[in-house]
C-alpha cells in the first residue's frame, strides 16, 4: 500500500506538466499560423513590388519611343528640313541634334527615289535605302521598326563595350507647297533601353539580384543578362505578357531555378508604336522570400524563450502550491500511523492553506467527531483549487495570446516602417515630408543632391526658409494657412510646375506634387520634386527652331500664323489700323539660274537685312517661303503710311546686291493690304489680298506697290 501511494504523481509534477503542455501546444498553434499568413504575405508583396517594376519599365518605354516619335515630327516638320536644298545645312541641323540627344545613332533625311541627302555627322550619305522597310513603309506615313542589328552602319560607328542594335523611326517629309520631299529616318540606339532598365533597377539590382527582361514578339531576348540577350525563351509570363496580362507570377526558367517573375506588355496604350514588347522583372524566389525566412527563425527563437521562461514559471508554481499541502499530509500521516493526537502545524503560505491548516487542527482537537465536517472541507478545498487552477491557466493562455499578437504587430510595422524608408531614400525624385507649422520633418536623398543642404541640415527647420523663393514665400504661408482653415487648396493633390531655391541661391524650375496625411496631432504634407529645367529648355529650343526661317534668321510662316492674329486683336483694342505687305522680288529667279542657289541664298538673307533696317524695331518682317516676304506694319495713321513703308523698301531693294560671285541688281513687287480696327477680316484672308495686290503690282509692270 505504501509503495502504490509513493508511485503517484505527485501535485507539483501535474501542474507543471499541464502548464507546460498548454504552452507548447498553444506556442506550436501560433507559429503555423504566423507562418501560413507570413508566407503569404511576403509573396504578395514581392508579386506587388515585380508587377510595379514592370509597370515602370512598361511606360517607361512607352514614353520613350512617344517622345522620340513626337521629336521625329517635329524634325520633320523644321522649315529647313522641308525646303532647304543645301545637304550642309541640313547635315548640321542633324548633328546637333544627335548631340543634345545621343541615344539617336544616326538621323538622316533621303530623296524621293531613297537615296540619303543628308546624314548625322555625313555618315550613308549617297547611299540608295529604297530597298529598307523605313524608307519604303515611311513614305506612306509614320513607320517604327522593331529592334534590329545594324547593317548599314556596321563599320561607321564607334566601337562599344555591347553590341550596337536599334529600334528605327521613319516619317514622310513634305515641302511647304506639299510635294513630298523624302523620308526623314532616326535610328534610336537600343542603349537608351538599357539606359532605363539601368535606372530603373540601379537602387535594388544588385542587393535583390532583380533583373529586367525585354522579349521580342517571335520570343527572343533583346535585353537582359548578357548570357540571355538574343537568346529565345516561352516561358508562361511570356504568354501572359502576349495576351495582354499585367501581373506576377511564380515560374521555373529553362536554368531550372523558380523565380517571381512580374509581366506586362508595351504599345497596348501608344498608337504610335506598334510594337509589342513583353517586359519581365524576375527575382529569385529565395531571395524574393529572404525576409520571411528570417521571420520564421525570430518566431522560433522567440517562441522558444517564451515557452521556457512559461514551463520555468509552471514548475516554480507547482512547487509553490504543493509544499504547503505536502506539509500538512506528512503531519496527518505521522498522527495516522502511531495514534497520537498531535499539534497540527498551522501554514501561512496562501489563505486556502492556512484555511486547511486551521480546520485540521479544530478536528484533531475536537477528535473523532469532526470527521464529517472535515470530508466537506476537503471537498471545498479541491474545488477551489480547481478553480484558481483553471483561472491561472485562462490567464495564462490571454497572456501568451496577447504577447504573440503585439509581437506580429511591432514585427509587421517595424518592416512596413524599414521598406517605406528604403523606398523613400532611393526614390528618383526629391521627397520631402513637412508638418502643418511648415517645419521638415523628412529630407531624401535625392533631396539633399537636389536643394543642396543634408537631411541632418533640413530636418527641423522651416521649409519656406529652405526651398521656397522669396517672391512666393507669402503665397506659400497664405496657401498653407488657408488649406488647415477650409481644407481646399490649388495645389494640395495636384502636380504643378513652380520654381525651387537651391542651397546657393539659385532658383530653377520643378514639378511639385503634394499630398496631405492626416494624423493624430494634425497634418503630415507631403512632397515630391523633380527638376524640370532640361525638358523646358529643351521645350524652348524646338519651339524656336519651329519659329525661325533657317536661312533669314527672321521669323516663318509658322510665326506670321501666330504674331498677325495678335496683331489684329491689337487694331481693335487701340483703334489703330495696321497693313500687311506681301513682297516678291522681280528676276530672282535668273540670278538663281545663273550664279547658283548659294548666290541666291546670299542675296535672300541681305535682302531680309534690309527689310530690316528699313522698318521700325516694332514691326514684324516674315520670310514667307523662297523670294517672298511679307511686313506687318502696325499702329498706322493710315494708307499713306504703309505705301511711305513700301516705297522705303522698294528703294532699299534697287540697291545693287554686291554678292560673292557678282554684283546684281532687281527689283520687287509689293502688295498691301490695309486692315481698319472695324473690320472682320482674320489673318488668312489679309495674307490673300496681299498676296493678289503684288500680282496686280507685278501685271502694272513691277517694281511699285499696289494697295486694295
């Protein structure tokens, strides 16, 4: 009998295995959990971050070949490239351009049989392209090819670290009087792809081993690793991509590795290029998943020290709540075996202990006759115990359950908080972050190699001290103060072109985009700034060159169709009449003919000199397109004064031309037409009875003006 009750377990051992089991049980229900939910997590996120990059490099591209096509209008469009007959002046034009742009390999403009004019830097010119398709597709309209080697150019350009390919972009070509010249064609060099995919991947490439991947429509590469470039590939972000898909998908490669690979296809938003590319972002998958790796093996060394630290506190406990009792049954045993009433100590450890210890010694003193009494005290006390038990361990259980949900919480913020401050810090454009007093909370990178100061410098201080020029600082307050009373404002949630201030003083253009956060203490402003200043330059250079006749210098007919209409507006307003003179020289032709077009040419630009010098700094002298030229005289009394003008001209013009290969003499025919500030005729039709007067004057014998 004595051996059967020292077998038994004892109350301490059952409390700590109990305790101990409910913590493993519980800590192994959590970590399946977190780790199902982790897993997913970190997968969705790194198909996100894939299929944004191949968004970016989507459009990206698309902008590109958009913007390349819309320079190739706009060359195509220049006066000097319609009309102009000197392959020097155009083969200038040409490589100036290439060198404001050098991702142009080479810009050429051809005959209407296909045989180039003029070349970038003179390279083809003489050679016969009628047989390529963008001369022979060009001639019809707007023709892009798809990437390509290089043929004609393959011994003419400079030697290159990679392979020279390029994508090409031909256009019809019409002069003035709509005959159609030639086919202007531009070979894009494939390094400007590179150069996106560069800049694109340069802040996480080689830390995320994340590559970009451009497939061609019969599947072979045309930009990736080099061991992959014109090698073909099929793989199922491939087919997604052709179908017209956007997304991430998990795949093998042929190199038998599994990657996340992000899809999406160019030219399906660009009507002007109709090829279709299919962009690839593909990342390792262990890599993609690194993070969620390192989760997993936190989870379990934390898990692990909470669930030792819970099993040490169960056993402490057990002990604890168990020596009292094993005090008091060693007592009642000692009594039960020798008979013996004796003093019953009485325990301090917990009430319910004390409790036992006074009842039993109330029924050793009061012997046998409590016996019943002290089974129902026994009774209550189990019950009692049971229940502290099962509240210590529903206490327990809330404890741990708390502690694991605030730990995924701390764990997920404190990972949302490093990416969001990584993605910041390499953003391409300056972002800055300013609480509602104006003071800068937040200074990027970008910011500090854009503005001039450090973050360290920045943060603190007031913005509008910082980067806003002193002209609009007060626009700036008022803007500010008047968005935290109404909530509204011009420029919160918009994207805007305004000025910024360097370290050094210097104010240059940006594109501002700002956004409001709401908090618990106010607002959070933030901002994004990009510098603007090549592309309004370059914006100012094409616009002028589209203004400007090349050989004169004076403005074409592009800008008569501009400056007459708010010369006309002008009449009305100020009640003066204004007259628009249309002149042709009489013999130019012979001169031509007989010393040459550079003669010609010679005689023209002194010509519009002249013109010059002979009207007021206020008027507007056009050369209209070969001889012709016409005056916009403005602020007249009346015809007596446009026909004052025209015989100043005509005098200027029998002046003999002393010109490099001879000196001539002709004469002109002058046509005006007077416009009085109530009449309704518009710009086209004042340029047509100019232009019928001159004919007049030309019938009349020439060498006069004629008025209508």
């Amino acid at each position: 009998m004595k051996n059967r009750k020292e077998e038994r377990l004892r109350l301490a051992t059952l409390v700590t295995a109990g305790v101990c089991a409910t913590v493993a049980v519980t800590m192994f229900a959590l970590f399946m959990l977190v780790d199902h939910f982790a897993a997913n997590y970190a997968r969705e996120q790194a198909n996100e971050r894939l299929q944004q990059l191949s968004w970016q490099m989507r459009d990206s591209l698309d902008l590109g070949m958009q913007q390349a096509v819309n320079h190739v209008r706009t060359i195509a469009d220049l006066p000097v490239v319609r009309d102009a007959d000197d392959a020097v002046v155009i083969r200038q034009i040409f490589s100036n351009i290439r060198r404001h742009f050098p991702d142009y390999a080479w810009i050429g403009l051809t005959d209407q049989q296909g045989k180039v004019l003029a070349g970038s830097e003179g390279l083809l010119e003489g050679v016969d392209v009628s047989q390529h398709s963008w001369f022979s597709d060009g001639k019809i309209s707007l023709f892009t090819d798809d990437y390509h080697p290089t043929v004609l150019l393959e011994n003419k350009l400079p030697e290159s670290d990679t392979r020279w390919r390029f994508v090409d972009i031909a256009f019809p070509v019409t002069r003035s009087n709509g005959e159609f010249r030639g086919v202007l064609g531009v070979y894009l060099s494939w390094e400007w792809a590179r150069g996106i995919a560069h800049e694109l991947l340069m802040p996480t490439a080689q830390q995320y081993q994340v590559e970009v991947i451009v497939v061609r429509d019969d599947g072979m590469i045309i930009l990736g690793p080099d061991y992959l470039e014109e090698t073909t590939v099929n793989t199922d972000s491939v087919k997604l991509a052709r179908n017209g898909g956007t997304g991430a998908i998990v795949e093998t490669w042929p190199n038998g590795r599994r990657y996340l690979t992000g899809y999406a296809q160019t030219g399906l938003r660009t009507p002007d290029f109709p090829v279709k590319w299919s962009i690839l972002i593909r990342q390792p998958e262990e890599i993609a998943l690194a993070d969620f790796r390192d989760l997993q093996h936190q989870i379990l060394l934390v898990g692990g020290g909470i669930g030792l630290l819970l099993a040490l506190v169960a056993i402490a406990l057990g002990r604890r709540l168990a020596k009292p009792l094993d005090d008091l049954s060693a007592a009642i045993l000692d009594q039960a075996q020798d008979g013996a009433i004796k003093t019953i100590p009485i325990t301090d450890s917990y009430q319910e202990v004390h409790l036992l210890s006074m009842t039993l010694a109330h029924m050793v003193e009061r012997e046998r006759q409590h016996v019943m009494r002290l089974h129902a005290l026994n009774e209550n006390l189990e019950n009692l115990v049971h229940e502290r038990t099962s509240e210590i361990e529903k206490k327990a259980l809330a404890l741990e359950t708390s502690l694991a949900q605030q730990l995924e919480i701390q764990t997920r913020l404190k990972d949302s908080e490093t990416e969001l401050r990584a993605i910041l810090h390499n953003a391409n454009d300056a972002f800055i972050a300013i609480d509602q007093d104006g003071i800068i909370v937040e200074w990027n990178e970008q910011a500090e190699h854009l503005l001039g100061w450090t973050r360290a410098e920045a943060c603190g201080r007031q913005a509008e001290q910082m980067i806003v020029p002193p002209a609009q600082r007060a626009a700036y307050v008022e803007s500010l103060q008047d968005f935290l009373n109404t909530g509204t404002s011009k420029v919160i949630n918009r994207r805007i072109e305004v000025n910024a201030l360097r370290r050094d003083g210097l104010e240059f253009p940006v594109e501002l985009a700002v956004a409001s956060v709401p908090r618990h203490n106010g607002r959070l402003f933030i901002a994004f700034l990009h510098d603007i200043t090549e592309r309004q330059r370059l914006q100012t250079t094409l616009t002028n060159m589209a203004l400007k006749d090349a050989l004169t210098d004076l403005p074409n007919r592009r800008a008569l169709m501009q400056k007459l209409p708010e010369a006309i507006v002008r009449a009305a307003r100020l009640g003066k009449p204004l007259a628009v003179l249309f002149l042709d020289l009489d013999g130019f032709k012979g001169i031509n003919d007989g010393y040459g077009h550079e003669a010609g040419d010679e005689l023209l630009r002194t010509m519009g000199q002249r013109i010059v010098g002979v009207v007021r700094a206020t008027d507007t002298v056009v050369r209209l397109a070969g001889d012709e030229f016409v005056v916009v005289l403005e602020m007249l009394n009346g015809d007596a004064d446009a026909l004052e003008v025209a015989d100043k001209i005509l005098q200027a013009i029998q002046q003999p031309f002393v010109l490099s290969a001879a000196t001539v003499s002709l004469s002109g025919s002058i046509g005006i037409a007077m416009h009085w500030p109530e009449d309704l005729t518009h710009a086209e039709q004042l340029i047509t009875l100019a232009d019928g007067a001159m004919y007049a004057a030309k019938k009349q014998g020439k060498n006069r003006a004629v008025a209508v």
